[in-house]
C-alpha cells in the first residue's frame, strides 16, 4: 500500500498542474559554441513570460493550428531517482508496447522523460531519441517537485533546480538520443514563479497540457480513451504516460484514441508542430 501511494503521486501528479500559460511562439535560440541536433534548431520555442520568466505553452491558439485540426498526444516517462531499487526487483517503468503500438499508428509523439527514466532504460532512450516519428523533452532528472506541495512528491531545493534539468539532458546525451527539444514539463504539472525564475537560463519552454487522460492508474482503458475524447478540441495537448507498472492501459486506450481522432479529422503532430 505503501508502495502505491508514493507511485500514485509520481504519477497523479503529472496528470495535475496548478498553473498554466500561453505566449507567442519565437523561434528557437541555439547557445554559441553548443552544437545542437537538427531537431533542436527547427523547434520553436515560445518568448518569454514577463520579467523574462520560462514561457509556459499548455494549447496552440487557433492561429498556430495553420493545417486543420491538430492535436499532440504526450507521454510521460516518469521514473524518480530513488525508484532503482523498485527497478531492480523488477518493477517496469518503461513500455515498449506502447512504443510499438504508436510506430505502428504512425503516431508523431513527444515524449517527456527523465533522466533517471534513460539511465534506467538507455537503450530505449536511444531508439525512441534517434526514431524521426518522436521528440524527447526534459522532465527533470529526479521527478521531484520544482514547488510543494505537490501530489506528495519531495522538493527540490531552488538552487537547485537548474542542476536536476541539466542532469536530464546529460543522461539524454549518455543514451545517445538525438531528437531532443528545447520543452521542459514540470513533475506534477506544479510550478511557481521561483521555479519560472530558476529555469529561465535554460532558454526552455515549459508545456503543460490542457487534456488530462486519466490513465494514471486506470484499468479501464475504454474510460480513458473517453475522457480524452471528450476533452479534446483542435491545438489541444493531452498529456498521457509510458509507464507500464503504473499506467497499465495506456497502450490499449492509445489504440483505440487514435483511429477515433483520425475519423473526427485531426491531424496528430508532436508539440514542435503543434506550437508552429
């Protein structure tokens, strides 16, 4: 029970969030002498938040949405620092079903992963980072909380906070995976401006969501694809999980969404298109 509950806020926690924004897109700002992937460099970012505060994007605005209607299903690849020893007796953090389930969609999917996730799973990390079909954001190295409370994750201490978003990226560069964009998700979906304040060095933009699937959790997959398709409407970003021990029908519930949004004639596309 025990057990439970803790993963229960890692994963509640990203299908949550206490605030959201929305800015206009700019494009992306390579760092001088940082050579970046292909991927990076066409990925647009959002301008800052006033006094220069990590940009939040959560939904494109009608006239970012330029190709009909999109919609950019995300998957969180959630793995805190301490859960090795849960790794080690086997538990699984990863799922490759739905990794597979979405190459055979043709689904484009951004991922937002962990650090701690692609040290865990590097080979994974790889494949899904050098697959032109995904993207992989950062969401953080440990998995704590960038503000408290939030969902019972432990905090990050502010100074910090830009350590646990670089060491992400480092772990990213370990696995070898290319396709690496400039977003950042908060764990749990909960920020304040501190933690704005703290990351804008990153010159990253913070996306959030504005369609919560449910699926932390959930045994019932028909439910979370309802919820998802009741909540989605064009430019929406849904936010979803690659986690097979704690959102165990994720994949079945993918299958099921994405043939329905296809018929109600959306285009899905990954959060660099969706925020062009």
């Amino acid at each position: 029970m025990a057990i439970a509950a803790v993963m229960g806020a890692v994963l509640v926690g990203c299908s949550g969030g206490n605030r959201g924004g929305h800015a206009k897109p700019a494009p992306a700002v390579p760092k001088p002498g940082k050579p970046l992937t292909d991927t990076v460099r066409k990925a647009p970012t959002v301008a800052p938040g006033p006094g220069g505060l990590t940009p939040v994007f959560e939904r494109a605005a009608k006239s970012a949405t330029s190709v009909g209607k999109t919609v950019a299903l995300t998957f969180d690849a959630d793995m805190t620092a301490g859960q090795g020893p849960r790794a080690a007796r086997g538990e699984h953090f990863d799922n490759p079903a739905l990794i597979a389930s979405l190459r055979k969609l043709n689904v484009p999917s951004t991922i937002f992963m962990t650090g701690r996730w692609a040290d865990q799973y590097p080979d994974q990390a790889k494949s899904i980072g050098n697959d032109p079909l995904f993207e992989i954001a950062n969401h953080s190295y440990s998995h704590y909380a960038f503000t408290s409370p939030c969902y019972g994750l432990p905090e990050v201490a502010k100074d910090a906070m830009r350590a646990d978003v670089d060491r992400a990226s480092a772990a990213f560069r370990k696995a070898g995976a290319r396709n690496v964009v400039p977003y950042f998700r908060f764990p749990g979906g909960c920020y304040n401006d501190e933690a704005l304040r703290a990351l804008a060095p990153t010159k990253l933009t913070a996306v959030q969501w504005d369609v919560v699937s449910g699926d932390a959790f959930a045994t019932d997959a028909d439910a979370v694809a309802e919820q998802v398709l009741a909540g989605v409407r064009p430019g929406s970003l849904v936010v979803m999980h690659c986690t097979r021990s704690a959102a165990p029908v994720t994949e079945q519930a993918v299958r099921r969404i994405v043939p329905e949004l296809r018929r109600r004639g959306y285009r899905l596309v990954k959060v660099s298109d969706l925020m062009r």
